[in-house]
C-alpha cells in the first residue's frame, strides 16, 4: 500500500489546514500561539516554516503531526478530518502518515541503529521477516547501513540525524515532519541532511515540511512561509 | 485496519531493556531473590527444621511423646499385653517417627563387693534410644542385634553405675542382675533422663528369656515425626490397638501442656519468619515500583519518541509492565537459585533432604507469585507511561 508512487495523490492538497488557532492559559489569562493559521501543502512539496522564537513553530508541526490538539480550526489529511481522530488513531496516523525527525532527542540511546528503526516498523505492525530489508533500504538512502549495528549513542550528530530521518523515512510515510532539524549540526552535515530531504522529493508523493530558523536551509525548500506572533504569511 | 499483534516485539524489548539498565535494578532484584529464596528454604526445609527443634524442644519435656499403657485396673484382673499385630499396626500409622516396646520390674539387685543392690530395670527394643531421644554419656546403647541376638548386655544409668563400680569406667565391665552376669555397653545420663538414672536397661528379649516372673510388654513409647502429629496420632491409636485385639484397659498419656506451649512457641517463631519473608518481597516489590517511576521519570524522551513514531498507550503500557514482570521474574529465579544453595546447605546441616518435587512446587509457586508482584507494582508506573503526553515527554528531555 504504501509502496513509492503508488498513493496516486499527485498535485492534489496533501494536508490542508483552516483557520487553526491554539491559545493555552498560563495561569495569568490565555495565550495565543496560533491565530488562523491558513496552510495548503502538495504532495512533492518542501515548506519551510520560519520565525522568530516563540512564534508558534514547533506548536504548528506538533499540531500537523497530532502530537497536540487545536483550540480550533480545521486540518484534513487527503481530505480526511483528523482532528476527530481518538489517540488511538492518532498513533496510527503518526506510523502511517507521518515522519517525525526532531531537533535532539532523537533516537532511543539504549538501542542500536536497527533497533531504532525497527521500532516504526514493529507498531505499524510490519512482519519481522520484511523489516531488515525496510531498513537496509531506508539507511541506504542515508547512507548509512555501515553503522547498522551501531548503538545510537556512539554515532556523531550528524550520524544521529540521518539515522533520524531514515527512521522517518522507514514506513514510507506521506510527510516528513523536521523540527529544526540542522539545528545542532555544523554547516557541512546540515547541507547533508538537506539533501537527504532533497533526495525524498523524489519519491512524487511525499512531502517536507521543516521548521527552521536558518535561512540557508530555508533557501533549499520548495515555499517558505513565515510564522509570526501566530500568524502565517507567504514569503 | 487493525495491526497485527506485537507482543512478542514488546517483550523482546523489554527484555532488552532490563538488561541494558541491569545495575539500576540490582537492588531490587536482590532484595525479591533474597524474599524468594527465604520463602523456599521455609517451605523446603521447614519440616525438617521444625522436626530437630521438636527433637531439641523434647529434651526439655516430651511434648512429640505418647505413652501408650494396659492398665489391668486391679491387682485380680488378668494381665493384658500388646500383641506383636497391634504393636506393627502403630509403627504405621502416619505421622509416627518410631515406636518402642518397654517391659519393666522393680526391685531386682546386683550384687557387687559390699553386698547387693537394689534398683529397677527396662526391658526395651532397639528403638527406645531413639524413641526418647537419649545420648550415652559412656559407651554406647544396645541395639536392634543385640535385641534379636538375646545377648546379655545392659546400660546403666549414671547413678546406678557410680553405686555399683564406683569411679571406675562401667563400660565393658562385668554386671550382675538376679544372678545373670550383663556386660555393660554404656552408660545413660543428662538432664532429660531424670530419675532413670537410677535404671538398668536390657534387652527385652533377654529380660524375658532369663529375669524371672516379668510381666508381658504393656508399655509402649511413640515419638511423632512432629508435634503436629501428635494430636492425630493419639487420636488414631485406641482405633488401632481396638481393631487388633480385645482390651479395655488401654490408657494413653499426652503431656499436652507441653505440647500446647511448644506448639505456641513454634508458631510465633514460624509467623515471625513468614513475616519478613513476605515484609522483604514487599519491599522487593516497592522496589520493583520505585525503581519502575524512576526509570519512567528518566526515559520521558524514550516514551514521547516512540509515541511520536506510532507507538499506542497500550504498546507503552504493556512494554513497561512486560519490563516490571521480566524485573521480578528475573529475581525470582535467582531467588530460585539461591534457594536450592540454601536448601542444599541446610540438608547437609541437618543431615535430611527434602524432596525435589517440593523444591520444584516452591520454585513454581515463586514464580507465579513474582509475575504477580510485577504486575502489581509496575502497573502505576506503566500507567503512568502510557498516559503521558507526548509533546510534553519529548519537551521535558
């Protein structure tokens, strides 16, 4: 089912979003994160959101990846509203739908590179016979299957965030989600990363979309929309 | 679509997990081996334990004792003896450690230098050493051979020795009783023997093939395994001797004021050790929960992160419980381990081994009791877990 090019959703809205907005109380009053925040995003497509700090960044993409929860608004995956979803279809849209690469955290330190991508696989329920070839192929577009029996933490930053994104990549999810995802990288394993993201474009029905702060990697997205005091522009 | 089953995944990885984080749960693991442990030497060895206590206590005052007696009522009615049937018939009757058969006779003499003199005898069986739990002070006693042989040697109880040969050493000396010569084998003395230091004892075979006049056995010692035993014992005994011969002279002696304080006494020592047996699985499985909220504390990143890649509430929740139960089974094995070191010890001490199947019962029951204990404790923790938040445990880290 979720083999490459087979969804057959080219050029049509891959996640929509509709005047989303998030307040939360801090114990003083309400605070606004997001105000109807408006986003459309195409398959084959890289985004990348910027703002300052507190801007309500890493608040969209948890909202887009159903870490959290609006206050209000619309948000439709291939035209489903899975804002209704209960948690337990929320985990499953997170292992079908969605790949996550963060800023740190990453990957489970204990465990080796196997290990950690293995762990998508066996909640998605893959059979155990299927998952190494799944994950020589997904560190292979990272270049990365040398470290395949690496624990986690003796990898560099750099190694931590490919194997991130080939545990991203290793359901063949719809949309690769990337808070900040160079931002404990020099410049060369940034640009690294970012052709790997560049690399998953390939694939026509797969879509990036990075919170950054660094315009360099800004420069390498397809469309840069800029988050302001909860506000979303087109740049 | 409903997702395949993952729990063998699950335990794997909680499997994984315990060995990965062995030294954070080291204490805990000990402290459910060492309750596991406790718990199967108790069971293991207990009635052996309980079995030489009863022989230590009985030192003091025979509560594990019954005597058994025809009693003819009065001096014109016909004298009644045990029947060989009836005697065999009681030696297997459960709960019965050894039986003895005594004959006896007062006033009969010795004659040594000074003149004769005078004191009582036992005519017993081999087992009435035993069977009264008396040590020789000097030589040793006679035996079953000696019993079936007829041989003439007798034991004499320290006071009788010292009046008929003085401060000389009795054993293998030459003994006069009714006008038969005894060799003497040994020498019965101590705290527990009372007045019999003023016996002489023989075989009751020889007693009735050459002391004159003596009246058939109509007594009988019975040592129970336990102090629990004796209650059935004596209650069972008038159905035996009943079934096998006509009598309506059995009388039967409990000291059950003993026995009534020996058995209290056991049993607080018994509930004691129960007591922190349990008290240290407890804590064991406070262990276990502390130790499982630390580690759900420390590993918020972990928990948000495989919920972030499509982990379920129920897949956290039932990794941190699997990791709980393979935490305390884990302990419980060695504690399995440890018991049989114990067990092993404790038969070399007391010179009786339990049986293998007990020790495998104990170990199974440990086993089952330690995935209830892991289940139990680690639940909270593992709730815990699974409800977390997502963004919330990744944000933490």
């Amino acid at each position: 089912m979720n083999s490459n090019s087979s969804y057959g959703y080219e050029n049509i809205s891959l996640i929509q979003v509709e005047g989303l907005t998030h307040t939360y109380d801090n114990g003083t009053g309400p605070v606004v994160v997001l105000q109807g925040v408006r986003l459309g995003i195409q398959m084959g497509e890289m985004v990348a959101i910027m703002g300052p700090s507190g801007s309500g960044k890493s608040t969209l993409l948890s909202i887009l990846g159903l870490l959290m929860i609006p206050t209000a608004g619309s948000y439709t995956v291939l035209g489903r509203d899975v804002l209704k979803f209960d948690r337990s279809s929320q985990a499953s849209f997170r292992r079908t739908y969605a790949g996550f690469v963060f800023q740190r955290c990453n990957l489970v330190d204990t465990c080796s590179v196997y290990e950690n991508l293995e762990f998508p696989l066996i909640y998605a329920g893959v059979k155990r016979s299927e998952r190494p070839a799944k994950i020589q192929d997904a560190l292979a577009r990272v270049n990365m299957t040398h470290r395949l029996h690496h624990r986690a933490n003796q990898l560099s930053g750099g190694e931590q965030q490919r194997v991130a994104i080939a545990r991203a990549l290793v359901n063949s999810p719809l949309i690769v989600l990337a808070d900040e995802p160079t931002g404990q990288l020099d410049r060369m394993h940034g640009e690294l990363v970012m052709d790997h993201f560049e690399q998953i474009l390939s694939d026509k029905d797969k879509a990036v979309l990075i919170v950054t702060h660094d315009p360099h990697v800004a420069s390498r997205c397809t469309r840069v929309c800029l988050l302001e005091d909860g506000v979303l522009k087109p740049n | 679509m409903p997702r395949k089953p993952i729990f063998f995944d699950i335990l794997r990885i909680s499997i994984h997990q315990v060995i990965m984080q062995r030294r954070r749960y080291l204490g805990v693991i000990l402290a459910v081996a060492l309750g596991t442990a406790g718990f199967i030497v108790i069971i293991t060895m207990g009635t052996d334990v309980k079995k030489d206590l009863n022989r230590d206590l009985d030192l003091l005052g025979g509560a594990t004792l019954i005597r058994a007696y025809l009693d003819a009522g009065h001096k014109y009615s016909k004298i009644q003896q045990f029947q060989p049937e009836t005697v065999d018939a009681l030696r297997a009757l459960p709960g019965i450690e050894a039986v003895s058969e005594i004959v006896s006779r007062p006033a009969v003499s010795s004659s040594v230098q000074k003149g004769r003199v005078g004191f009582s005898f036992v005519g017993a069986d081999g087992s009435f050493w035993d069977v009264n739990s008396f040590t020789p002070i000097k030589g040793s006693f006679f035996n079953a051979e000696d019993v079936s042989q007829k041989r003439r040697v007798c034991v004499l109880g320290s006071d009788l020795a010292l009046r008929i040969f003085g401060d000389a050493d009795p054993v293998g000396r030459t003994c006069w009783i009714e006008n038969e010569q005894y060799r003497v084998k040994g020498v019965l003395g101590g705290v527990a023997v009372g007045d019999l230091i003023g016996f002489a004892f023989i075989p009751i075979t020889t007693a009735q093939e050459y002391i004159p006049g003596l009246p058939p056995p109509q007594k009988i010692y019975i040592r129970c395994t336990s102090w629990d035993d004796v209650k059935k014992v004596a209650d069972a005994i008038p159905d035996v001797v009943h079934r096998h011969q006509l009598t309506d002279s059995l009388r039967i002696e409990v000291r059950w004021e003993e026995l009534k304080r020996v058995q209290s006494m056991a049993w607080w020592v018994e509930l004691f050790v129960y007591f922190a047996t349990v008290a240290t699985l407890i804590l064991g499985g406070f262990g276990i929960w502390n130790g499982m909220m630390a580690t759900v504390k420390t590993r918020k990143a972990e928990i948000g992160l495989k919920k972030a890649i499509g982990a379920e509430d129920r897949d956290i929740l039932a990794q941190f419980l699997v990791e709980a139960v393979c935490l305390s089974f884990t302990s419980a094995l060695l504690g399995g381990v440890l018991g049989r070191g114990a067990m092993e010890i404790g038969s070399y001490l007391l010179k009786s081994r339990p049986h293998d199947t007990l020790f495998f019962v104990c170990v199974g029951m440990a086993l089952l009791f330690s995935l209830a204990l892991g289940a139990g404790a680690g639940l909270y923790p593992s709730l815990r877990a699974s409800r977390m938040e997502v963004l919330n445990a990744i944000r933490d880290e």
